[in-house]
C-alpha cells in the first residue's frame, strides 16, 4: 500500500478567514491527511489566545465538511516549524501566497528550511482571486472599526470578532437591527 502522505499547513490564524479555508481546502486535494498547525506566536501578540483559534479552525474545518476523504487535524504547536514537521510525519508544508506580499519572507523561510531539512518539501498554494486579498490583520481593522467582515470570515468568526471588539453582533450599523 502506497505510504500515507500527510502535509502540515502552518499559521497564526488569528482568526481564520476564508483566504485559509480555500487553502486548506486545495492541500486536501493533494495529501491523505492534513495538519493544521496553530502556532502560539506570542511574539505576534495575537488578538485571540491559542485555544479560541483552534476552536475556530475546528468549527471551519467542520463547516467545510468531507475534503475528498482527507483527515485534517487541528493541533497547536510551539516547536521549530521544521521539527513540528518531522513529529508529526509530514513530507510537505504548505503555505499560501498572495501577491507580491508574501513573497520574500516566505522566499526566505524557505531557503531556510530547506537547509534545516531538506526531506520536507514546501508547497505552495495560491487562494481563488476571490479571497487572495483577504489577510487576517486587515479583517480585524475592518471589525474594530464597526465595518463589514461576512465575506472575509465564516460567520462564526464574525461574531467573535465583533463580539471581542464592539460587545455586539454584528457590524457597528447594523447591530441594533440583529
Ligand atoms: P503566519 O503567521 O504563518 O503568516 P497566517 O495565519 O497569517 O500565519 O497565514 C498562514 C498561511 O496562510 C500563510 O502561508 C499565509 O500566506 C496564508 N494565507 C493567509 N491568508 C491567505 C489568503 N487570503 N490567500 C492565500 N493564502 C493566505
């Protein structure tokens, strides 16, 4: 039998959007299970702590229902990405890109990685241009600023957010109307 391929798919996640989902989504396409790995960062000093993100990721990832058979695990982790990789038996790290943005941190890391341990290959996915723009810092200006964030986020990512910034339901407007 052909060796299951398991690929790890790192983040912040701070909180999912739906620029993650797409790229999950595509990765299960290509390995038998997928890892998604929620890195703590405190160095990022994320908005939502570690537990509140893997919740969200597992309400998502429940949402996106059966992904072509793929067993996707959400975990956290703290380790060094590389190490992460070999723990969990993942031949392949994914990543998404957008644009131009992404390019030379992820072109960096990759050479890096590459020397850490050049078994694990990175892969590289690019979002439907409908979400590429999406990016988890901007989605959480939209919301503490009382703007519109449903097509960014699953719905119940929305209502963290506007729940964590305005103590509401909904966007600032609208919210009296919920
Ligand atoms: P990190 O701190 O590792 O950058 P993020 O949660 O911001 O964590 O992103 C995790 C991965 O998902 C990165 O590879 C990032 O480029 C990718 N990503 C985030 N948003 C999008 C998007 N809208 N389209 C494509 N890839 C995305």
């Amino acid at each position: 039998m052909a060796k299951e391929r398991v690929g790890l798919y790192p983040g912040t996640f701070d909180p999912i959007t739906k620029g993650h989902s797409d790229i999950i989504r595509r990765a299960a396409r290509l390995v038998d299970r997928l890892v998604i790995g929620v890195a703590i960062n405190r160095d990022k000093g994320p908005l939502f702590d570690l537990e509140e993100r893997i919740d969200m990721v597992r309400g998502e990832v429940t949402e996106l229902g059966d992904l072509h058979g793929c067993k996707i695990d959400v975990l956290p982790f703290e380790t060094l990405l590389m190490h992460y990789a070999v723990e969990v038996g993942a031949g392949i790290i994914i990543r998404g890109l957008r644009a131009v943005s992404d390019f030379e941190y992820e072109f960096q890391m990759v050479g890096m990685n590459d020397r850490l341990n050049p078994d694990v290959e990175t892969v590289f996915l690019m979002a439907s241009d409908r979400y590429q723009f999406i990016a988890s810092k901007l989605v959480k200006e939209i919301a503490r600023l009382g703007g519109e964030i449903d097509q960014f986020v699953p719905p119940s990512v929305a209502k963290r957010l506007y729940e964590r910034f305005n103590g509401a339901v909904g966007p600032a407007t609208s919210a009296a109307g919920e």
